[in-house]
C-alpha cells in the first residue's frame, strides 16, 4: 500500500513540538496488531520526540505475545487502574493504534473521552468513529503494524535495524493477515517483510511464539469446539462455532485461547461465511470471517452493533446464545444470493 505519508509526518511532528507526556494505547482485548502497532509507534515516537512515552492497555496481553520485547513496559488497566488513569490525566497527547471507536476501550472509554490531551489516530479500520487532531485513517492497509511501518521508515529509515521495532511490526502484520492468508496485504506488504526479514528478523521464533504456544486445554476447547459445537449450513454456504460460558470454564478458558476459531469452518469446501459465538458475561461475543466479497462488516454493523473489515469484524449481542443463534440463523435466507455469489467466486 503506497501512500505519501509526507502530510502525516508533517502533522506528526507539529503536535509533538507541544508534546510532554505522550501515551499509545491499544484497543480492550488487544490481538498480535494491537500490541505490535502500539510497541512499534512508542520505539518510532521515542526516536522523533523527546516527550515521555507510556504504553497502555484496557486489559492484560495474551500469554502467546507476552514474549514481544517491550510488551513488559505496558501498563494494563485491569492490574493497575490508578497507573494506567494518572498517565491518561498528565498526557497531553494520545495516541489511539488500532482502533477508531472509544468504544473498544471497555472501562477506559471514559477517562480518554474526558482527557483534554490532544488526540492522534492512527489505525487501518473503516468508517473512524473518533475525531483526532492527526487522522491517520488508512483502510487499505492489510494491518494497523503496516501502516506505523509505512510512517515510520519514511521518517527515520534507520529505525528498521531496531530489533523491537522490527518483531513488534512483523508480529502486527503476521498475526492480522491470519499467517498471510487472508486480509487485504499484497505486494508492498511482502516486501516489507523482506525488509525485516533482510535485516536480521527472527521469522522462526516469532512463529514459534505466536502458533506453537498454547495450553492443552487450549487444544481440548478446539477439539470439543470443532466435534460439538460446529453447525454446518451448507445452503447458505455458512458455519458457526458457538461455546457458552460453561463450555469455556470447563475448559478452563483465558484470554486469547479463541484466537484462530473463526477461520476454521473457511476451511470447509463450499463454507465462504464463518461465525464464533462466545457467552462472555452479559453478552455475546461475535467474530465473524468471509471469503471471497461477502461483506462481514456490513452484516455485523447492521444486525450486531460491530464492524470491521469487508471479510473480518466483531459484534456483539446482548440477548442469550440460544436467542442469539435463533437470530442469526433467521438472517441467513436474506443473503441468499450473497452468500451463492461469494462461494461461485472462489470455484
């Protein structure tokens, strides 16, 4: 993706000039590009700004990318409340990676929606919800991780011989490309890998860390996900996963251990439409994938408050999984056609 980022940098560094206290800040429930994104924008910001930087989460990394250089320096709302509202209160810039709604703040959407601080946005989602002194806002991109690269080689070319930098920008790009196979990366994408990877990158052990990394109850909840919990509907072309709160604490779930799910009903021939349900307390988790042109975002954006991209998106429902599920299945006959298209354009 080829952008001129010369506008983005300049404003970049106009707010900087004003710029103590900066804090970079992921989205609740942070994946591999959220954490990457922000790690990477915090090494970038430290090398063109002399301001305090503090990164932030809503809630605590998952265990396969606790390893990631820099990922210790995070301050997580959910262990330190009081750390994570002072840095917010003394900022005067804030840095939003990897989201566009303060809504995916969970318990910090307030505190960030009072803040007077400056705001920058920097993120590869559609349709930005939030205003921000810099917009980057940039939905071609296959990952928020791509685009910091993009901004931040173009200001200081040297930063890729950065270590950190480098595996937190790989780590961002791998994991939202599903291991490059799916999202919207093409050949700027892969060429930005060799660059990383001509300079010393780690592909193997990031791999290892990231896909060989899981508990054994994490691959039980798999196994008992895929066996009793799959319903193939192969007239609308779709599959859904469902897994109740029972079902998580017998399997003794943590945070992350859903990771991957959604995409295994794609597997399927003839499946271009996959959904995993998750009863996570008063509602229900969405995470919906597609193949081909079948607009995940714009279902979930209408029938369950989410959004995303046209072939990965989130959403949620706030009645139970077994209202929930009626409901989806009662959506599908509507996209009948839609669905008969997506599947006809990957035969």
């Amino acid at each position: 993706m080829n952008i001129d980022t010369s506008k983005y940098i300049k404003e970049l560094s106009e707010v900087l000039k004003e710029t103590a206290n900066i804090v970079v800040m992921s989205h609740s429930n942070p994946d591999g590009d959220a954490i990457g994104s922000v790690i990477g924008l915090a090494q970038f910001l430290k090398r063109i700004s002399d301001a305090s930087v503090t990164m932030v989460s809503p809630d605590s990394l998952p265990g396969f990318l606790r390893w990631m250089k820099g990922a210790e320096e995070i301050i997580c709302f959910d262990q330190n409340p009081g750390s994570v509202v002072k840095h917010i209160q003394e900022a005067d810039l804030i840095v939003c990676a990897d989201f566009n709604d303060y809504s995916r703040l969970g318990g910090l959407e307030k505190y960030v929606e009072e803040s007077r601080a400056r705001k920058v946005l920097i993120d590869h989602h559609p349709d930005p919800a939030i205003s921000a002194t810099v917009m980057i806002s940039e939905s071609s991109f296959s990952s928020t991780a791509e685009l910091v690269f993009k901004l931040a080689s173009d200001a200081v070319p040297g930063i890729i011989s950065d270590i950190t930098f480098s595996e937190a920008i790989f780590t961002g790009i791998m994991t939202d490309t599903g291991n490059f196979n799916f999202g919207s990366f093409d050949g700027d994408t892969l060429r930005i890998i060799a660059q990383l990877l001509d300079n010393g990158l780690r592909k193997e052990y990031i791999t290892e860390k990231i896909y060989n990394n899981f508990s054994a109850s994490r691959i039980r909840l798999m196994g008992f996900a895929l066996n009793e919990r799959m319903v193939v509907m192969p007239t609308f072309h779709t599959a859904y996963i469902y897994l109740s709160r029972s079902d998580l604490d017998r399997y003794n779930f943590k945070q992350a251990d859903s990771e991957g799910f959604v995409n295994m009903p794609l597997t399927i021939d003839g499946i271009v439409f996959s959904v995993l349900f998750l009863e996570r307390g008063d509602h229900i988790k969405l995470s919906l994938r597609s193949r081909s042109n079948f607009p995940v975002n714009r279902f979930s954006s209408k029938y369950f408050s989410g959004g995303g991209h046209i072939n990965a998106a989130g959403g949620k429902s706030p009645v139970s999984l077994a209202e929930t599920l009626e409901y989806f299945e009662s959506l599908l006959p509507l996209f009948s056609e839609e669905l008969k298209d997506a599947y006809i354009k990957t035969v």
